[in-house]
C-alpha cells in the first residue's frame, strides 16, 4: 500500500509472463540471381523468458489470399525465396514460453519488374553526334 492505494501482486507463475512484441520490421528483397530472395528483420520488445516468432507470408486479399511462407524460428530474422512479382504481406508475430501469442506485426513487400537498362554506345567520327533519350522502350 502506497499512500492509500493498493497494488496487487504480480503472479509468479510462467503464464504471467509479458509476450514480447515485435517491432520495426525490414525487409530487403534482391532479384540479381534471377530469382526473388527477401530477408526479413525486426526488432522486438524485450521481456523476461525466451521467445520464437511464427513467420507468415501471404499474397492476394481477403478471399483470395494464399500462403506462400509459413516458418517458425528463434532468430530475429528470416530468409525466403518468393515465387513471382507481386504484392505480398508478412506478419510476424512472437511467441513465449507459455505459448502466448502476441498480436502480429506486418509489412508489405512489393517486387515490381527491374527497369530496363539504357545503354547507348556512340563513336563519333567526322560528324557530330546529339543523343537524346526518348521514352523506355522506344529506342
């Protein structure tokens, strides 16, 4: 009792323990393999006990949404190759020692096709030459 108010006592069993929650997630995605590799990492909120996160990567929305990436891991972060272009979501969401399930955390991942390269090789002789790019795809 503090000056007239009364605290309860926190419970000293393992089903009392505060879920960590995930925070910040970053996700780089690199296509130069001519495959779609994504690394996500996040950071999360740091609580007594150990914690796993429960890492899912859909695509679509609503009644279409489908599954791509369903993985459990230990580690603050997660490899994973997607199947095509598109928009996907992952959500992340951590998981303590009692099983108790935090609200999960998302992102948007977006790979958009690489633009084209432009490259224009000139070799002027007599005449001058004057180059000016015109729109992608009408060189």
């Amino acid at each position: 009792m503090v000056e007239g108010r009364h605290f309860s006592e926190f419970p000293a069993n393992v089903h009392a323990m505060l879920t960590p929650a995930v925070r910040h997630i970053y996700v780089s995605v690199s296509t130069l393999s001519g495959h779609i590799h994504a690394i996500a990492r996040w950071e999360f909120l740091r609580t007594s006990g150990s914690a796993h996160f429960n890492v899912r990567v859909t695509r679509g929305h609503d009644a279409t949404r489908y599954l791509v990436l369903s993985n459990t891991t230990a580690r603050l972060k997660c490899a994973f190759t997607l199947p095509e272009r598109g928009s996907y979501t992952l959500n992340t969401s951590s998981v303590n020692e009692a099983e108790q399930k935090y609200e999960p955390a998302s992102a948007g991942i977006r790979v958009t096709a690489p633009e084209a390269h432009v490259s224009i090789d000139a070799t002027p002789d007599y005449f001058q030459v004057m180059l000016a790019c015109a729109a992608l795809g009408r060189l």
